[in-house]
C-alpha cells in the first residue's frame, strides 16, 4: 500500500459545528456544511491515539460512491466532493482536503440510529444466544453466528452523543418520531440495505449489518446524511470463504477489535498504544474494501 500521511485534525477559517469521533464538521454559510473525515480511529466507543493512514479517504471516498448510487432509493446531502468546488477560505487547504472531505446539504438530524441488519454477528448473535431475539424480534431456533436472517431485520439505536448507543423497537421509534417519518427510515434503510447487500455480494463482499443516518430540510425533504455502507459503518465479510456457523473474515475494523480484546485493556480511555503491524493490518482492510467494492 503506497505511503499516505495520516491526518489527526485539520483547522480550517470556518465555524466548527461538531468534532466527532472520526469527521470534523465546519458551517459553510447557513445552508451547507464542510464535512472533513480524519484518520482517527474508535473502537467501543474510545478514541484510538494512533490514525489508521488513508482512513479517511476510504470513508469518504465509499460514502460518495453510495451516495452516488442510490439517489433512485432516497436523496442525499451530497452537494460535491471536489475541493476546487469548496470555499475559497480552505483552497490553501486543498491537498489536505482532497479525497477526505464533501459538502453537503445543512439539515436537521433525527437523532436516531437506523441499523439494519441481514446476518447474525455481534450483539445481534448474543442477543439471540441469550433469548432467542434480535433487537426484541424472535427469530427461528437453532441459528448459527454467522447465519443469514431470514429476512433484513430494521433495528434502530439511539444516537449517543457520549457513551454507547441504546437499541430500542421499532414501536419505540414510533413513538418518539411518529408512525410516518419512522415506517419511512424503515422502509428506506431496508431498501438501501438490500441494494448494496446485492451489489456487493456480486463483487466478493457480503454486507453483513449497516446502520444509516437521515436529517431533515426547512421544508420537510428527509435526506440520507453522514456516511454509507463503509466499513466504519458496515460489517463486511469475504463472500468466498463465507460459511455459517463459522466467523468470518472481515473488512472493517474487527481486526482492530480482536487485537484490543487481547489486551489488558478496560475499554476505557487511555486505550492501548496500537502496534505497528495492527495499523498497518486495519489500513488493509480498510482499502481491500474501497478497491473490491468500487474497482
């Protein structure tokens, strides 16, 4: 993989509106935002002290692939992700800028979580191991991890701010958001799930689980925000060596996860230092995903 210079944070002469675990967000006059995706990297919710280098750039460049793509299934706050096409405030920034950065349409987001999820893995197989459920959603007896459900299952979190995020029903849902504007991040999210699940299966990756964000304009438009289908957000497996009952091999940061886990580590901050070779192993991933998907 050529070399690339990890990006931590990048200051820019626009207002900041949020700095997230991995996206610094900037205001770009009153209906627009700069969305910037640096190299950091969490896991359970930590922040690592070591970027993955390139990160950044594979997030932002999948996200505008989908973005791209699935316009026909919901409209998006993609505006451009051509720098030359950004305020003249960042062109000193370009370089930094290119490949790691959109602008995007300012809406209003629904603080919620729409995962939605096609196989069992990760705290969906442990719910189902304990009762039998995914998300409160009795699922048939004797699955295995791994498995493929028998049809894509809407499960939506709330959006944590600090801490981790809380799965709740879709009856939940309903109730906060009202029965409308939640059947409609149902039915999207699934459609979106099933689109990619299909592109990418023809392409050597399963999309095992997802999750997607939507915001609101002035006049009520709901859009599909944030990033898509990337492996920040995704669970993507190898489809050739995919077999249930057996855990996959994965292209997204699980790698990063497995190797935590053999620390002695609370999963608190500080985390651990991370090793050379297990960035370099992420950073692998994370491309081999990018190239297989969009090649």
């Amino acid at each position: 993989m050529e070399t690339v210079t990890p990006v931590l944070r990048i200051d820019l002469p626009l207002p900041v509106v949020h700095r997230g675990k991995v996206r610094d967000v900037f205001a770009v006059g009153d209906d627009a935002l700069l969305i910037v995706a640096t190299d950091r990297i969490s896991a359970y919710d930590v922040v690592m002290d070591d970027p993955i280098p390139g990160k950044g750039i594979v997030l932002t460049e999948l996200s505008v692939f989908w973005f791209e793509r699935t316009r026909h299934i919901v409209p998006n706050h993609l505006l451009s992700a051509t720098v030359e096409e950004f305020p003249s405030d960042v062109q000193p920034w370009r370089e930094l800028l290119a490949g790691r950065s959109m602008l995007v349409r300012r809406t209003e987001p629904i603080r919620f979580e729409c995962v939605v999820r096609g196989y069992l893995a990760g705290s969906a197989w442990r719910e189902y191991q304990h009762s039998g459920t995914v998300a409160g959603i009795p699922l048939p007896a004797g699955m295995r991890i791994a498995e493929q459900l028998p049809q894509p299952l809407f499960t939506p979190a709330t959006k944590a701010e600090h801490g981790h995020d809380e799965n709740i029903t879709f009856e939940d849902l309903c109730n906060r958001i009202g029965i409308e504007l939640a059947a409609f991040l149902r039915d999207r999210s699934i459609a979106l799930y099933k689109f990619a699940h299909t592109y990418a299966l023809e392409r050597g990756l399963i999309v095992a689980d997802t999750k997607f964000e939507f915001g609101v304009l002035p006049d009520g438009t709901v859009l599909l925000i944030d990033e898509v289908l990337t492996p920040d957000s995704s669970r993507f497996w190898l489809a050739e060596t995919y077999q249930p009952g057996v855990p996959p091999h994965d292209f997204d940061k699980q790698v990063l996860r497995d190797w935590l886990d053999a620390q002695e580590w609370n999963r608190t901050y500080p985390p651990p230092r991370l090793s050379p070779e297990i960035i370099a192993q992420t950073a692998e991933r994370y491309r081999q995903a990018l190239v297989r998907l969009t090649a």
